[in-house]
C-alpha cells in the first residue's frame, strides 16, 4: 500500500484494531515524526482518536490510537420492488436508526426519492444530528445501475426510472455526494464486509418479488459494462417455457420462482397469499403445498445457479431476500439441482447458505458504498491538506480557519462516547 499521507494511515486503521505510532511506523516503514505529522489532521478532524485501556508493560504506557467510526454519518437507503428502508449508520456501517415503508418502486422515481429525503430529515432531526455530519449517501435500487452516474438504464420493473438522474433528486435537499448502486450488488458488499470478509469468490443471491445477484470474483465486486452483471432473474429457465415475464419476455426465472408467482399458484390452490411475507407464514406453519411451491422455485433457481457455478466458480452462494426467510426449504432445492448437475471439482468446495446478515445487508452495503467513497485515501488526504494550509494560514486568513474549524467540527462526534462504544 502507499503510504504517502493521512489517507493511507486511516486506511489501516479502520479495521478497527487501535494501534500505536509504533505499531504504524512498523507496518509502513515510514518514521515516527512522519507517522505523527500524518495522524496530527486526522486527530484534529476526529477520525482518529486515542483510545485508553493499553496493556502496561511497565514505564510509560503508549498511547494506542484507532478509527472513530462516530466522527461522521453515511446515509444508506435499500429500495427494492415493493418496500424501502432509510437508515443512518456510523462509518462503520453499524446501523442507528432505520425506517421501512411498504412503497412501490412502479409509482416513479419522485415519490420513491422525496419518501428517502424526508424519512432522511426526520432521522436526523430525532437524532438530533446536523445535516452536515453525512458525508455521503448510498443508495440501493433493484434494477441496472450505470454506477458512474447513478442512473438507472432500462430497468425492467421500474417504470419512469430509466436515465433518471437519481444523485441530483437527492442532492436538492442534500448537498453531499450519492452513489447508486444495484441492491443485490449493495447487498453483497453488506453480507461480504460483515459476514464473510475473507470470501474472494461469491454469489449473493436475492430472492423476493424479483431475483437477482451479486458477483464477487477475486475479490472485487463485479457490475460489468453496463451495470447489468448479476441481473439473473430474466435468464430463461426450462419449466417457464410460454409463461410471460413482467419484463415482456417469456420463460424468464422470475415469473416462475419470484414471490408474486409463488403466491399465485398457491392462491390457485386456495391459499391465502398475496406477498412473500404470506409464503414465508405458510411455509412456516407447515403448509405443505407452500413448502412443496417454495421447494421447486429452489430447484428452478438451482437451474439457472448451474450455469453461474460453472462460468464464475464461486466458492460461496448466499441466498437472501424475503423468501429466503422460509427456512431450509428454498435453499434444499437449490442445492439439489446445483450439485446434481455441475461437475463435481466446481461443487467440491461450494457452500451454499442463507445470508447471515438478513434484511439489513442492503443498507449495510449501501453504507459501505458511501463511506468508502468519502473516506478514500485520495480524499482524506486532499481534506488534511486543504485543514493544514488553513492551519499556517491562520494569521492572515481568519474567514478561512473558521471553515476549515466549522469540517472539523462537523466531522467530529463525542470522541470518547463514541469510541467507548466501539471498543468496550
């Protein structure tokens, strides 16, 4: 790693573990007097912070320093197709407080985004937080995303959306940056960075009203050239032979095995179902033509989970999403269809399993989205040397001080309160 300035320092530390001048100077060979002058803006702006209780070896004990994941908030919205969560979350992407709504993604995209800035004003307000301390919002919708700029492109169950310029929408009323970002992408970054840190090769799997995927492969998340990598729920799969998709194609994975089919064919049998909360009650209770509907959407998952398995290889496949609620049985069928059909050496070594982060790895995910973003090395660096120029600039340049003082202050939370959480 480069270890040219305070941005490459907080990298190291936000694994969390405190550590001392000593300790940083071992690990990127630079001297204390140049590990100090790089910690000196990340202190003053609280991103770094001493934490006490250090083992004494005798004599004076070191000071141990490490992340404050309380010197900043990151925004993290999850949208899927028929619901949407709003939640603050430390720099960590430890969750402080969610709001879900039941909300259609079809009623276009002003309604869905003006319901995100609003819950948002009024998280913060309970919080008592200043708009000021986000650094960025992350935001998760369930369709292709061309990630540079935030638009959704195409998206077939998302009506008004396509090329609709989402950051700006949300930059009316908050003037931070916004990264879009497919959910299910979102959602494996989530269940990645806190479940399975050391897994290079996965597949998130999303299994709610629509289907679709997250690519992990060495490690890096995969979108592909148009943001489309992933998009699995419109593979045609054999059973859906002449059954017409929402997306107007026939014999698509999802109008078969999505919650909406599920809870139609089980209402052709008399049941009560409406939404994949009502399949997940049935199976739950028992319900045997639920479990033997939620058994075969497995399998016709598994089917199209074959080809992935043999074209990616993937050491780990983690199934989430509402209908990944119902238990064992989806993932049954997804199993036994994978490992009857792809070859032995590609399901060897495969472990496939339901995600373990639940409903939050979406906002998870988009929080991480975010703050990776804001507190890239690049970025922290260019903020500590536009605060130590205003630092020797004092004498001439109040106006200047009292901004750079004002960041510095907004980055900043009760440090140690803050920090007292994080390391109890």
């Amino acid at each position: 790693m480069d270890n040219g300035g305070p941005g490459e320092l907080l990298h190291i530390l936000r694994d969390g573990r405190p550590r001392t001048r000593a300790d940083l100077a071992g690990m990127t060979g630079l001297g204390r007097g140049a590990i100090s002058s790089r910690l000196e803006p990340l202190l003053r702006l609280g991103l770094v912070a001493p934490v006490s209780g250090a083992p004494s070896t005798g004599g004076r004990p070191s000071a141990r320093l490490a992340f404050n994941p309380g010197a900043g908030l990151a925004a993290a919205a999850d949208v899927g197709a028929t619901h949407a969560t709003m939640a603050l979350t430390d720099l960590s992407g430890r969750v402080l407080t969610e709001s879900t709504e039941r909300l259609e993604i079809s009623s276009g995209p002003e309604p869905v985004l003006d319901w995100l800035t609003m819950t948002l004003t009024g998280q913060l307000k309970a919080m008592k937080r200043p708009a000021a301390d986000i650094l960025a919002v992350g935001v998760g919708l369930p369709g292709p995303v061309e990630h540079s700029t935030g638009k959704p492109i195409s998206p077939p169950i998302m009506p008004g959306w396509d090329g609709f310029d989402v950051p700006a929408h949300i930059q009316q009323t908050f003037d931070v940056p916004v990264l879009v970002d497919n959910d299910v992408n979102l959602m494996a970054l989530g269940e990645r960075a806190t479940r399975r840190p050391n897994e290079d090769n996965m597949i998130f799997l999303k299994v709610a009203t629509g289907i679709g995927s997250g690519v992990v492969s060495g490690g890096i998340l995969q979108r592909g050239a148009a943001g489309v990598a992933g998009d699995v729920g419109h593979i045609a799969v054999s059973r859906g032979a002449g059954i017409l998709c929402r997306c107007g194609k026939t014999a698509c994975l999802e109008a078969i095995a999505g919650a909406p089919a599920i809870a139609a064919q089980l209402r052709g049998n008399g049941l009560e179902a409406i939404t994949g909360n009502d399949v997940v009650t049935l199976v739950r209770s028992g319900d045997l033509a639920a479990i033997q509907a939620v058994r075969q959407a497995g399998r016709d998952i598994g089917e199209m989970l074959n080809m992935c398995v043999s074209l990616i290889n993937p050491s780990l496949i983690v199934v989430g999403g509402s209908l990944a609620q119902s238990g064992e049985h989806l993932i049954a069928g997804i199993r036994e269809t994978v490992y009857a059909r792809s070859t032995p050496l590609a399901t060897q070594h495969l472990n496939i399993t339901q995600s373990e982060t639940g409903p939050e790895a979406g906002v998870v995910g988009a929080s991480i989205l975010a703050v990776e973003y804001a507190l890239a090395p690049h970025r922290v660096n260019d903020l500590a040397t536009s605060l130590l120029a205003a630092g020797r600039e004092d004498s001439h340049s109040p106006q200047k001080v009292e901004q750079v003082a004002q960041t510095s202050h907004q980055l900043r939370d009760t440090v140690a309160g803050q920090l007292q959480d994080a390391f109890p």
